[in-house]
C-alpha cells in the first residue's frame, strides 16, 4: 500500500521507553535481488515491512517469482516480515521496468544477479534523487570487466553475456552498490574475482553471509579485498536480516535531542562505534549492552565536528539526523558530508524551525541555539525525513510534516514506535491538501 500522508508533531517532550529496531533496508535491498541466483525456493527473516520492501517484492514477482510475506502477529512494533520466494515455473524475462525502478534506486542490484543467471538483463535505469547524481558507471565497469557487453538505450540498461568470466576488479571509490552487484555476479561467473577496494558496510557482511549459505564461495567481505570463486549452480537458503543500524542511530538521536532516556533494542553496537562515539563527545551519556544500546541526552549538547566516510567512518544515512541533534548544540559545530555531492537538503527545512545553520557545497555550519519552535516542513528524501522529524519532536509546540512517504520508504512502522516512547504523533493520510487537526489523538 502506498500511502502519502503528514505527521502532526506536538514536539518538546523527552522520549522516554523500549524501541526495537527492524530488519536493514540496506540489506533487504541485496538480498531479495541475490535470491534470483537460484532456481530453489528462499526464505528469509527479519525484512522490515516498509515500502521500498513492497517494492522489491513486486520486482521479484514481475520476474516470475513467487513470493508471501508474512507480518508477526504478536510483540513489538517492527519485527518485520518472514518472506518466502519460490522460483518462477515458466521462462523469466529478466527485465525491470520502469514503473518500478522509478520508485527505488536499489532496483539496480537486480542487474547483477539477472545477468549472471540469465545470460542478459534489462535494467530500467533508476529514477532521480535528491541527494545527488549517484551515478552506476562503476556497477558497469565491474560487470563489464567480467565480460558483460553493456549499453544504455531507451532509459535501460541492457547488459548480455555468452558466459560471465571472473576478474580482477579495482573500485575508484568503494561504492556499496557497485561492491554488492559485482559480488553477486562473480558468484556464478567462471573462475575467481578478486575485488579490490569495496564497501565493507556490514550490509555486504550480510550479503556474502547469505550468498555463502547459498553455496557460493565469497571471502573477505568486510576487508579491502574480496574473493569469489564462481560455481555453476547456487541452491536454495533461509537467512535473517541483520538489525538496522541507520534506524538504531536515529532513534538514539532522537531520543538524545529530546534530552530522554531510551533503550534501543535489537542492535549490533558494532555497526554504530562512530555514531556512539560522536554522541559520546556531545555529552551524551551511551551504553551498548549485549543487543541493546542505552542513551541519555545531555541537557545541550557539546557542539562537534561531523566528517561523514564509506564505512566504518561516520555514516551519510545519519547525517542529516546528526545536524538536526547539534541545532541546540552550545557553540558552533561543523559537518562536512563525504560520501554525497549534495546531502543538505534538510538545512533550509529545519531553519523553519528557528535554526541557525548555513550550508555551502559540501559543508554545513551550525551555530548551536537554545529553543526551537514547530513549524510545517516538507520531506523530499527518506534521510531528510527523519532530521525533520527529530527537529520537530525537539521543536516546542506544533510541528507538520509532509512527504511522509519517503520516511515510510525506509521506517517500520515510526508513528507506533515514536507513540511506544512517549511522543505525541499522529499520522493523517493524505490524497491532496488536509487541514490540521486542531487535537491530537
Ligand atoms: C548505498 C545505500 C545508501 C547509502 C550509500 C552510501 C543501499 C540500498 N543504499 O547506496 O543508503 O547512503 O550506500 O553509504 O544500500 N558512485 C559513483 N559511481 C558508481 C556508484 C557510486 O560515482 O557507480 C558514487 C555515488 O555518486 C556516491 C558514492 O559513490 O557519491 C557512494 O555511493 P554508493 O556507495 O554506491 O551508494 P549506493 O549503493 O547507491
């Protein structure tokens, strides 16, 4: 179901209780596409119920696919779906169209997979995006080195292939994408491929958990090189989502800039040392317990500078959360976004809320003030959203949020687990302009 809609915020309260967190996004995104490698049913575990899900399900089943999602009847929100996909019975086309690439960047990890078991692919190439030109010129390169004749014509991408062949691959940037294609093709390609500086986001960790359960041969995920050895066939595998770790952190930041006390569950701290650490250098006081993570706001937080980096430096995905947390900061903090050309989309928004902060190219300057009044405010990104949404639970008084859309694209469930905290949000669904409500529920 697709639902656009507003959040009316009635912010300045601390968060305060239990918060579980959901299945990556960033590794359902991977691992439903690795699950056309084979021609056995999968299942798998822990795949957050949000709509870029829905999406990459409605992939799987203009393939030929099978697939059932199950939701969890019974505990907190945000134990996600258990998915079982059955291989199609008839020929496949392996083809994504445009009607569904325009609605997820990440349908370009279908690429890979598809050209690796069918020989051919045609990619719809993804729709724009508000946080810079993300351009696949390295997906490209590394399928191509592995013998994919490539061209782009008619808005697709049509890769095509007698066999696909190992090889050894150097990424000019370590591109998560690029990284998670080449691994999945290289797992039914001839020979070994030895890749040479890719992500070692612990979402490739989970990829190349999954794709080794299926019989393939990949090591060194998570290091600076990884090897495949390709096989001729990968079988069938159940497999659990890892916990997501951009979801943990921004609900330790919420409830931080709320000055509240919280504990995030279902976490691997692991995956969050950086995010921990600034958090720590603001003065906020942080715990990580064996599969939780316990934070107390400061009163303000120490303003800080924030360099974001390809893991395992400080990640973009928390930036614009991050900013949001450091506008009541005392002094002047400094953000400096790495990964994406332009990631800044939120500081205009969260000026609405009385915010002094200036951006300029890749740089954000935040002159840390005491009081935030809600305002309205509109979400064009997913990450965007949640800054926004933190500003306004900060923000004293009535915040409205619009693009709503775009933080259910990545966030199981936030209105039921912000209510579970304490937060006085309501979520209206919307076809067009609605008034604002004058209570709140
Ligand atoms: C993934 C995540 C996204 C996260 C990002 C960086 C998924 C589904 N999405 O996106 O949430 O923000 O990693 O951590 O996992 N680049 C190129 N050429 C390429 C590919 C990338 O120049 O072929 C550049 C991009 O423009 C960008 C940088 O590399 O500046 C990082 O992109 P990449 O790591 O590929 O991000 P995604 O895989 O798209």
């Amino acid at each position: 179901m697709r639902v656009a809609g507003r959040l009316i915020v009635e912010g300045g309260r601390p968060l305060t209780g239990r918060v579980y967190v959901s299945g990556a996004k960033n590794s359902a995104a991977t691992l439903l596409p690795a699950t056309t490698l084979t021609d056995e049913p999968c299942f798998l575990r822990h795949v957050p119920a949000i709509s870029d899900t829905e999406v990459l399900l409605e992939i799987l089943q203009e393939l030929g696919f099978q697939t059932q999602a199950r939701g969890q009847p019974e505990g907190p929100p945000g134990l996600g779906l258990e998915v079982d996909i059955r291989p199609p019975q008839q020929e496949v086309t392996p083809q994504v169209p445009y009607s569904l690439a325009k609605r997820l960047r990440a349908s370009i990890l279908f690429l890979g997979p598809l050209l690796a078991r069918f020989r051919q692919a045609r990619v719809a190439l993804p729709g724009g995006c508000d946080i810079g030109s993300r351009p696949i010129d390295l997906h490209l390169k590394g399928l191509a080195a592995m013998g994919a004749e490539i061209q782009i014509e008619h808005g697709f991408v049509h890769g095509e292939c007698q066999t696909l062949h190992g090889a050894e691959i150097y990424l000019d940037f370590p591109s998560v994408g690029a990284t998670e294609n080449i691994m999945m093709a290289a797992c039914l390609a001839e020979g070994q491929t030895i890749l040479h500086n890719p992500a070692k986001e612990p979402e490739i960790v989970d990829l190349a958990t999954f794709l080794n359960s299926m019989g393939a041969q990949v090591r060194g995920a998570g290091t600076d090189t990884i090897r495949i050895s390709g096989e001729r066939n990968l079988h069938g595998a159940a497999h659990t989502v890892i916990p997501d770790r951009i979801e943990a952190g921004t609900w330790l930041l919420a409830a931080a800039a709320t000055r509240g006390e919280v504990q995030v569950e279902n976490v691997i701290a692991k995956h969050l040392e950086p995010v921990i650490a600034k958090m720590i250098e603001t003065g906020a006081l942080v715990e990580a317990r064996e599969e939780s993570i316990w934070v107390r706001g400061p009163e303000r937080p120490r303003a800080v500078q924030v360099t974001t980096m390809p893991y395992p430096g400080f990640p973009t995905d928390l930036q614009p959360q991050f900013t949001a947390y450091l506008l009541r900061a005392v002094g002047t903090s400094v953000i400096h976004e790495r990964v994406f050309e332009n990631r800044f989309g939120h500081v205009d928004e969260l000026k609405r809320l009385g915010a002094s902060i200036k951006s300029d190219g890749r740089t954000a300057v935040v002159e840390g003030i005491v009081r935030l009044t809600g305002a309205p405010l509109v979400a064009s990104d997913l990450r965007m959203g949640a800054a926004l949404l933190i500003g306004a639970l900060m923000a004293e008084g009535r915040s409205v949020l619009d693009g709503v859309e775009h933080l259910l694209r990545g966030y199981e469930q936030p209105v039921a687990k912000l209510a579970g905290l304490g937060a006085q949000v309501q979520l209206v669904e919307t076809e067009g302009e609605l008034p604002v409500p004058t209570s709140l529920a």
